[in-house]
C-alpha cells in the first residue's frame, strides 16, 4: 500500500478511537450528574415509557419533582380514572426508610408522585452506587400507591420481587431501591 493510503487509515482510526473516548465520556456524564435540562415551551410532555399504563405532565410548581397523573393510555374501559391525587381513607400518606444510610427518616408523601434517585431533583434524593439518577417513582392511581422503575442499572424491588411494571405497593411492605429499604405507611 501506498503511504497515502496508510497515513488516511490511521487517521481515520484515530478520529474513531476519540469518538469512541466522548461517547463514553457523555455516557459518564449524563449518568452521574443527569441529562441536561431544557426549557420547555408550554407544551405538556409526554411520558418517556410508552408502554406505562400512565402517563404524567409537568407541574409548575417549586418541587420539580411532582407532576400530575392523567388518565390511563390503554383504552380499557373497565379502568376506573384516577382520582386526581386526592388520597382517601387507607391509602399510605408517609414513607419511613426502614434501611440504608437515611434509616429512621419519615417523608411525608405529595398528593400525586414522587421522584426517587440520585439527582437533586428528586423528591426523595438516594445518593449511593447502586441508585441510578432517575432510578422510579411512586404514583398515586385510585387511592393505591404504585412503583415504577425508570429503566435503572440496579432495578427496583418490592418485597424481595424485581418491579419491570408499574406495581401497586401494599402497606408495610419493603421496597428496595439500591442500598435502601422503605415501606409506605398511614
């Protein structure tokens, strides 16, 4: 070969090698500090999860982290709609950390969702390894709390049971979010 072609070759695998280098540099990035917020122009957003059977839509309110549940995507009809965040007799109204670094710690619950991870938007901030930076979110849907896991590395576990779906979460029941355990109580 030619020292053309050879000198066009190596520096065609050097400009790949530092794609390469910022693709996982990015991916470092955006998972330790989170994505990068946008403005949003007024527009409602739709839920990154297509197949939950909820979808959310964004509240301009100082916590950040709640947003509003809407009516259910599926087009079952024997669904009843939520109750738009108005929790009623026996439904959770406090989170107790049961285990982990933040044990012994009661939150009181919004009237609709909370956020749960490592960023600092979160509703209920989780700062150890093994919590993504949007790792689920508990929704209140017709006076039941229910988990979801955001697609986290580590996975969410209610009662020792992986979460792939969103799940109801019973009372006094342990959900397991990386090094933490806590249950939703009255």
């Amino acid at each position: 070969m030619s020292d053309l072609v050879l000198l066009v070759l190596r520096i065609g695998f050097l400009l790949l090698l530092w794609v390469f280098v910022f693709a996982i540099v990015y991916a470092l990035r955006s998972d330790l500090f989170g994505q990068r917020a946008r403005k949003k122009d007024g527009a409602a957003a739709a839920s990154p999860f297509p197949s939950s059977p909820m979808s959310a839509a964004p509240v301009g309110a100082a916590a950040g982290a709640a947003s509003a549940v809407t009516a259910p995507v599926s087009s079952a009809p024997s669904t009843p709609p939520p109750t738009g965040g108005r929790p009623g007799a026996n439904t959770a109204r406090r989170l107790v950390i049961t285990a982990g670094p933040r044990e012994g710690t009661e939150l009181e619950l919004p009237g609709e969702q909370l956020a749960i991870g490592r960023s600092s938007e979160s509703g209920l901030v989780i700062r150890d390894d093994y919590t993504s930076t949007h790792h689920a979110r508990l929704m209140l849907w017709n006076d039941q709390w229910v988990v979801q896991d955001l697609d986290s590395t580590n996975g969410t576990f209610l009662d020792g049971q992986r979460v792939t779906l969103p799940t109801p979460v019973p009372l006094d029941t342990p959900v397991t979010i990386g090094q933490t355990t806590f249950e939703l109580r009255r």
